[in-house]
C-alpha cells in the first residue's frame, strides 16, 4: 500500500504544520474502531499506536493484529510507537499491517543490554540504529526515533543529519503508562531540535492537554500526541482545536528558539 505522506513547512511558519495523534490507549478498546473514526470526524490528523511489550517498559499493549484489523476501519494515518526490546523484529510485521510509520527508542535499536546503550555517541551513527532506520524505510514506512526523558537530545542528531529519519520523538514522561503528569523540563529537547533543524518532524508525548499544550508548541514541537485528554474530555473535538491553534500560533510567531 501507499504510505501517507508527511506534513511540509509553509512559508511564514518556523516548523512543520501541526499535527494532533490521538492516542488510542486512552480509548474504549471494546468500540476501538468507532472510537478511531470519532477521533478522525473531530478532526485528528494521525491516530497513535502505543505498543508496549512487557519488557522495555513494564506494560503490555497492542500489536500487529490490532494495526491490522484496525486498518480495515481507517484510511488514517497510523503512527506506531514501539516501547519495545528488539524493535527490528516487528518492523515487516507492522508494514504488513498497515502501519504508515514506526519509532523505535533510540537504547532499544542499539541493543538489548545496557553496554549496548553505553554505545550510543552524539557524534556518530550507531551502526544497529543506522540498519534499524533502514529496515524501516526499506519496508516502506516512515521512520520515527523516540528519546525517553533520561535520553539526551544530542544522540539523535547523527541519525538526523545523515537524513536517517522524519521525525524524532521527544518523552515528556516515562514510557509504559498513560495518564502521567507532564515533565516541563524535557520539552526543551524540542527546543534545541528545532533550532537546527526547521524542517523536522518533532513529536511531543506525555502529559499534553490544554493547560501544557502551550510550552510544548513555543518549544518547537508540531506533532501531538494526547490520550486522555482528548478520550476523557466532554467535548474531544474542541481540545483537539485547541491543542492544532496554539502550535500553529506558536509556528506563525516564531516563538521557536533561533
């Protein structure tokens, strides 16, 4: 199938245009599809796959067989964050889902033990993370990087440089579980993306509802992920406005660092 495409720049904007991911984990699992399509009607962009194996993080979620039965329902894009040890092993399995783009955490595309991690510098490509960014395009998917909050921003900017990935996603709370507080301090891994790199997609996950929405967007971030916010909010379509309005005003107004 035909990937989705990415959203691009538009002049007078400091970043890509925004894009708001519902998180799916937030939804009522037992109507996963209608509540996909409400998500889509209301205004969403992408739907986000949070898949979780029990291992890297201390959950377990959803997998390829969700993604494709999901698939049938929805024409959306499907942006699937792996929190997984060994994510190479489910990147055809993803592909052949449905999915239109995979992240993968930077540790865990460097191996499964923590000298692996102790590998990673932010002045050269690992070599696991350079083959697992290819296996992803080569798959025919879009390609995410994911940095847990303890992860430095700095380490992703090799695989960005060498035009490795479309988007690097920043953690704004510890991978595994949805509903926890938003960490400030940790956007401001956007903040220093941004500045070098205008054209990248920079995703913000974990904690983002109305009343944080605002530090993420001035920090430069243009994709956004929201669980709970959006599935627990009286009226999910006015938040989604809200959260689309403040990144594109921050995007008009520069308010990214220069």
């Amino acid at each position: 199938m035909t990937r989705l495409s990415l959203p691009k720049r538009v002049d007078g904007h400091d970043r890509p245009q925004a894009v708001i991911a519902p998180s799916i984990l937030s939804s009522d699992f037992a109507r996963l599809a209608d509540e996909c399509k409400r998500m889509v009607d209301l205004g969403a962009d992408w739907l986000h796959v949070d898949v979780m194996d029990g291992h890297f993080v201390p959950n377990l979620t959803l997998g390829p067989p969700i993604v494709a039965s999901l698939r049938k329902h929805t024409d959306a894009f499907l942006d699937c964050h792996l929190m997984t040890t060994n994510p190479e092993l489910w990147v055809k399995d993803f592909a052949k889902a449905g999915a239109d783009m995979v992240t993968f955490h930077l540790e865990a595309a460097a191996g499964p033990e923590p000298d692996d991690w102790h590998s990673l510098r932010p002045d050269a490509a690992h070599p696991a993370v350079v083959d697992m960014c290819h296996g992803v395009r080569a798959a025919g998917l879009h390609v995410g990087l994911a940095l847990r909050p303890a992860t430095p921003v700095e380490l992703a900017v090799p695989y960005i440089e060498q035009g490795l990935v479309d988007m690097v996603l920043v953690m704004t709370v510890e991978p595994g579980f949805g509903g926890q507080s938003f960490m400030a301090d940790k956007a401001a891994k956007a903040a220093v993306l941004r500045k070098k790199f205008p054209d990248l997609l920079i995703q913000v996950d974990g904690g983002l509802a109305p009343s944080t929405i605002d530090r993420a967007a001035a920090a430069g971030a243009n994709v956004i992920v929201a669980g709970s916010a959006i599935f627990g909010a009286p009226d999910p379509g006015a938040v989604i406005r809200q959260l689309r309005e403040s990144v594109t005003a921050a995007a008009i107004s520069g308010k990214a660092p220069h």
